[in-house]
C-alpha cells in the first residue's frame, strides 16, 4: 500500500510550466470554467473511464452507468471526472479487436497517469475491452474498480430462448447444413440480441467479467447482474464509492491484482468453463503486474478444479441464470477451500471475509457443488509437443470426449483466404475423421490473431450429419463458440513455428489425457520444408500496424507488447 492516504485531488501531477503555483492555478481557473463550486475543485479526484461508442452495441449503457458512479462519488465526498477512452465492439472492428487490445490499454494507462485523479472506475464489457482496462491500469498503479457493463438478456422466437451467441452459431451451422432457410435465419437475426449488455452466455465478456470479480477488482456480486437490470446502476453508483474509499485508505490496484489473486482466476476461469480467450487477456493482465503464467501451472490447477457452472456454450444456461443462482459468488464459495483467501477485494475486505457469511440461495442446477461437479476437471488444457512447442490451448469442457485420443491426417488451409475459398469445394479432399489446419492466423499474421479458429465444419461433411471435428490454428476461438478446436498454438506460422510447416496428408497426434499433440513427420523433412518456406511477409511500413507486428508477443505470453511489461530489475 502506498505511504500517502491524502488524497490530491485536482493538486495532482501538475502540468509542467517551470512554476509549480502557477500551474496549480491556471489549472484551478480553467476547472472553474466548467461550473464546479469552489468546494468541490477541493474534493479527491475520482477519474471514470468512459467507454462509451455507437460502435460498440456492448456499451449503449454506459452514460447511464456513468452517471451512477457520479452519484456514488458525490455521496461519498469526492469530485468525479470523466473522461474518454478507445471502446473496442468487437463485431465492429477489422482484422479484430484483439489487434486493438493493447492499444487501448495504452490509451487507458496514459489517461490515468496524465490526469489528476486519486482513484480511477474504469467502465466497460466488451470482449477486449475489460483486458485492456486492466492492463493498463494494472501499469498506471492507481486504487482501481471496474465496473462492466452487463450481459444481454435473452430473447424469445417461436418458442425458444435465444441469446448472443452460442445461438448465433448454432443456427449459422443450421443454414450452412441446409436445416433451415434464408427467411428463417433472417428472423433469428433479428431475435438473438434483443437488449444493451455484453453476450448472454459464456462468452469471452462474461468470462472477464467473472476472472475480474474473482481478482478482486469488480465489487463482490456483480459480475453477473444483467445489463438491463436495476442493480446494475446500483453497482455503478456503489463502484464509485468503493474507489474513494480505497484512494483513502491508500489501497491500490497493485495491492489487489497479485501472484496470489491471480491463481484465483485461474481457478474461477476453469470451474465456469469459460472463454478459451480468457487465457490469453488474464496472462496479459498477469504480465503487467510482473507475475508469468505458466501453462504446465495451468494444467496442474486445471487438474484439481472441476466444472462448476453449466451455462452455454456448454451447457442450457445463460448469465442472467447465473446471476439469479447466486453469482460468481456462488461458485467462489464452493472452491473456497482451493482457493487464497487473504487476497485483498476493491470492497475493503480479503477474499475470506467477503465469503464467510453464508449465501441466502444457491440453485444448483446451474451452480453446482464442489463434490458432485458437471465435469472433474477444469475447463481448460494446455497441450505440448512437436507442433506447439511452446503449447497449445483446447476447451474441453466444450470439445466432444469421443476425439480427445485421435490421431488424424491433416487438411491444411494456409490462411483465411484460402479457408474461405475452399473450405466449402464440393471438391475438398476432407473425410470426418481429418484433422483441419488452418495456418498463419497468429498474433504476428497479417490477421492480427481474429477468432477464426472455429473452422466451420466443411459444408459436404455438415450435410452428412457431421458436427464436430478436430481444428487446430494458431487463432483464437469466441468463447461462445463450442466443438474440439485447438487454438492459440505458439510459436505461429507467421513466426516461424512448425505449425506452418504442417503440409496436407501429414499426420498429427492428438492426447488429451496426455497434453501432447505432435506433427508425426521426421526431422529432416521439416528442416527441408523450413528451407524451402517462402520469406515472412514485410512489415507493415506505418502506424499502429507496425508497431504491433514489431512489439507483439506470441500467445503464451498474452500477446502483449514486450515493452509494456515490467522492466526487469537491474535492466
């Protein structure tokens, strides 16, 4: 914890003029200009991160959440400032919102250390949007709350509860088989994202969300309250509150988000079963603090913390159930005893303290008990071998058991282009028991990494009845999404690793029991092949895009720009 608890309010970090008073009071006359009162300009500083952006459909409530953390500030003595940032909607976005992940956390980290706040809210839920409020706020080092945005509720079409978007792929691979036609997946469309909020499942937002409250940094139970819900604002308002509070007693990010928080949300992020996506945005969020996560770790933890919670995409439920069985604090109660429980919470209290009271209700046909789970182990696995050398990562808890032990002959797709071009070819040399490859796809690909591991399944094989099939990339996949897919193999394609050296008809090993999966091809063919590959792809010549090709690191790492991170000691 910081030394100072004195709040500094608008006195913070001075514009430099050579004249420490002169600039306190060209600040204090301009502050004026805005209509604040005289005791207020004297107040703490309690910056709000608005996210806010027409295009990003995630966000539409944020003004009125905004507005009540003011509330919430004002009430607790403090002077709220708003102030902007880059919103990142991720349907909205080209090559992805991952691309823009760390441009956003600089955005966010900067804003913090340039302006004069004592505590800062940071308001968000979009996919990308929560990893990167927390990385760069993780970096600024200020008392922090997050706030989110909410997810969606479901909505109604014939019959049939619909929501973002584990729906949205079922019936997409519905209209690609052939079940239904171009009228009826019109009205789908119009009926799976019927309110503001985040997706209603699973998804990569509601999985940040949860890892954010299991960290401490969310306040206890409001992970899960629906977008549209009324207690949604009161979080907001009572988020605001919460930030003077620790500016007060000196408690900062720093203090909340650490090695040991961090194991938390590893465990949380197994036992929701939730976004493969997760992974990635929570070992960048570790990074910035200086903590590694280390994949053999996560199999371990993996190993010993089952399937709690059974929303979509694996199973019938959604958010909104979540949040009306209890919440993430449900499932924190029940992994309590794997759990450390004198990390510190935004709420003022350890982990332990928060979870000592008894919960009023838990439905446990969506939160289920530490000794009778959905699935023994958790959501997640890292694979290794002669194909990831520096892993892999496979959902299980959303893959079909029947393909964990499979070896299979590979249908290569060499990048988006070519995956689009031919992957429905009547033509297409492909047989149910293949394994589809799709390369260059990474975070150093001229695709920037998009969630396009969840390769359709091949339109002649769909038509045949088939729904699941092995997928290996080196992308990532939505978290809504489902199905046995290897994602975030590292080191890429585009970097050299020996997925891009994968050629069709070769064989691969897949072991889940075993954590392995391997190119079974002999050492002096890959050398020939590394020598024969044509040259990496030129840099991008400007702008964002080369930094990012210059700066990203490969998934394992969080794809995080390597001087963003902490800077050795001694270095």
């Amino acid at each position: 914890m910081s030394e100072d608890h004195s709040p500094a309010g608008l006195a913070r970090g001075l514009t430099n003029y050579g004249d420490r008073d002169f600039a306190r009071y060209l600040r204090l006359s301009m502050a004026r200009s805005m209509g604040y009162s005289e005791a207020l300009l004297n107040k703490p500083v309690v910056g709000i991160a608005s996210t806010y952006s027409e295009f990003n459909n995630c966000h539409r409530n944020v003004p009125e959440l905004v507005a009540a953390v003011k509330r919430g500030v004002l009430a607790a003595g403090g002077l709220p400032l708003e102030f902007p940032t880059i919103s990142l909607g991720e349907v909205f976005l080209n090559p992805t919102s991952l691309f823009f992940r760390n441009l956003m956390s600089m955005d966010t980290e900067e804003m913090i250390r340039g302006q004069p706040m004592d505590a800062v809210v940071l308001v968000g839920g979009c996919d990308k949007t929560v990893p990167a409020q927390l990385m760069g706020a993780v970096s600024a080092g200020l008392p922090t709350v997050q706030l989110v945005t909410g997810p969606m509720m479901t909505g109604r079409w014939r019959g049939e509860r619909l929501g973002a978007c584990t729906d949205c792929r079922r019936f997409w691979a519905k209209y690609r088989s052939g079940e239904i036609d171009n009228a009826t997946i019109g009205e789908v469309e119009g009926n799976l994202a019927t309110t503001t909020g985040t997706c209603a499942v699973m998804g990569t937002a509601s999985t940040m969300a949860s890892i954010a409250e299991a960290l401490g940094i969310l306040l206890p139970g409001t992970a899960a309250i629906p977008a549209v819900h009324a207690d949604r604002l009161r979080a907001a308002e009572a988020s605001g509150a919460a930030a003077l509070a620790l500016a007060r007693a000196g408690i900062t990010i720093r203090d909340i988000i650490t090695e040991k928080s961090i194991e938390n949300a590893i465990r949380v992020l197994l036992a929701i079963g939730g976004s493969t996506n997760g992974i990635v945005h929570l070992t960048a969020i570790a990074g910035r603090a200086g903590v590694d996560i280390d994949l053999k770790r996560l199999n371990e933890l993996s190993d010993t913390t089952p399937v709690l919670v059974d929303l979509k995409p694996t199973g019938p439920y959604y958010m909104e159930d979540l949040h009306a069985a209890g919440g993430i604090g449900a499932v924190l109660r029940e992994l309590k005893p794997l759990l450390h429980l004198d990390c510190m919470t935004v709420a003022g209290e350890t982990l332990g303290e928060r979870l000592a009271p008894a919960p009023a209700f838990v439905d446990r046909t969506v939160v289920k008990p530490l000794d009778a789970p959905l699935q023994p182990q958790g959501g997640l696995v890292a694979l290794f071998g002669s194909l990831a050398p520096r892993g892999a990562i496979l959902k299980r808890a959303a893959a079909d058991p029947a393909l964990f032990e499979r070896e299979g002959r590979a249908v290569v797709f060499t990048s988006l282009e070519d995956l689009a071009a031919r992957i429905d070819d009547p033509d297409l040399d492909v047989a149910p028991d293949d394994f589809l490859v799709l390369q260059n796809a990474g975070p150093r690909s001229a695709s920037g990494m998009p969630e396009s591991g969840y390769l359709p399944i091949p339109q002649k094989l769909a038509r045949q009845g088939v729904k699941d099939m092995v997928r290996i990339s080196d992308a990532r996949m939505s978290g809504t999404a489902y199905g046995t897919i290897v994602l975030h193999v590292a080191p890429d394609a585009a970097s050299g690793g020996p997925l891009g050296l994968v050629r069709n008809g070769d064989r691969i090993r897949l072991s889940v029991k075993a954590g392995t999966i391997d190119l079974l091809v002999d050492a002096d063919e890959l050398a020939r092949r590394r020598r024969d590959q044509p040259p990496a792809r030129p840099a991008p010549q400007r702008g964002y895009a080369r930094l990012y090709y210059r700066e990203v690191l490969q998934a394992d790492q969080g794809c995080d720009f390597d001087f963003l991170r902490p800077v050795p000691v001694g270095e």
